[in-house]
C-alpha cells in the first residue's frame, strides 16, 4: 500500500522545482528543437534571414542555452546527451544508443567529406578559411562551377554516395545547418560547419 505521506512530500518538491523546470518552457517550443535534432541538425546561434539577407538570432538557441541544465536532463531521460559547443556556438544531440551509431558514423562521414573538399578547394584558391564563414564572402557562383566541373571532386562525392554531385552535397550540409544559402549561386559555412572544418583542418595537419 503507499505512503501517502511519502507522496505529499514528492508533490511539495515538485511545486518547489527550480526555474527550468517544464512549467518554464511551451510544449510547442520544446517539440520544435526536438524535431530539429531529430532531423540531425544542429542548433546554431545565428541563423539566414533569406528576407532581410542577414544573420539573425537563433530563439531555439536561446532557449536551449537560458534552459541549458532542464534540456540536459530532459534528453538524458530520453537516452540521448544534449552537447554545447561553446566555440562554435552551436548545440547537438548525441544518441547513446547502439543501434544508431552505424548511421551516425555514416552520416559523420559525408559530411567530413563535403566540408573538407570545401575547405581544400577555398585553400587552393588562396583564400583565408575565416571567409568561409561570412556571408559576404563564402562559396560563389564561380567557385560551384569550378568545383563541380573537377573531376577528381565529383568522384569524391560519389564515392560518398552524392550521386548528383555537388549540389546534392550543399543541400545535405544546408538541411543540417552547416552551411546556409545567401542567394542564387552563393554559399556560407554556419558558425557549426566552419568549427567542424576547423577540426577536421587540424587533425589532418597532425597526421
């Protein structure tokens, strides 16, 4: 039979739950960044404005930050680690579940792929990595054209399974939200995509 004293005492602490807590957040706001990682995006701090061609704030950003230690624990109970990347300022769950690390390491894979024939196209061109991130700078027309008219990049992006090229592998970065699109024929990398490459940049440099 239960103790209805040990009960009363749970709902007291309960009333007494610090901010954070889910009586803090929308279920509709909540529901929203859980779709976003579920389609294995990551959460940057700044996203496009297509209509005012501008970063702009992220407010799921905000809320996972302003609420980082209710969201860590609330995916914890889902299985999954809630990580925050505080250089590249971004967020992105983690699944602890075995049975997706093989798609995990796949999609890993080509995105590496795509972002380090990106970063060694704009090197070649004598280009600082750094523009890479600014939306004034970035990936233009004539940069895609070049790139996809490489034979030796095209057959890289097959053999990671980009079988319409280098526009298909942009669209799989963009859906992520590792690079955004400024305008017809131009490309940036997120503060996410550019850390990643960075990463990637300096383990290729130690081997």
């Amino acid at each position: 039979m239960p103790d209805f004293s040990d009960m009363t005492e749970t709902e007291n602490s309960l009333s007494a739950a610090p901010v954070g807590s889910f009586e803090q957040i929308l279920p509709a706001h909540s529901a929203a960044i859980y779709r976003e990682f579920q389609a294995g995006r990551v959460i940057v701090r700044d996203v496009w404005d297509n209509n005012r061609s501008e970063l702009r704030a992220n407010p799921r950003y905000n809320l996972l930050y302003n609420h980082l230690s209710h969201f860590r624990t609330f995916y914890e109970h889902l299985g999954s680690e809630l990580v925050f990347n505080e250089t590249g300022a971004f967020f992105f769950l983690k699944e602890s579940s075995d049975d997706e690390s093989e798609e995990h390491d796949e999609n890993a894979f080509r995105v590496q792929v795509v972002l380090l024939l990106i970063g060694r196209y704009f090197a070649r061109s004598g280009r600082d990595l750094d523009y890479l991130g600014r939306p004034d700078a970035g990936l233009n027309e004539q940069d895609l054209e070049a790139m996809a008219g490489d034979d030796e990049y095209q057959d890289i992006l097959r053999a990671a399974r980009f079988e319409k090229g280098l526009t298909e592998a942009l669209d799989y970065l963009e859906k992520r939200n590792l690079v955004f699109r400024a305008g017809a024929g131009r490309y940036f990398l997120s503060s996410a995509g550019l850390y990643f490459l960075g990463q990637l940049v300096q383990e290729y440099e130690q081997t």
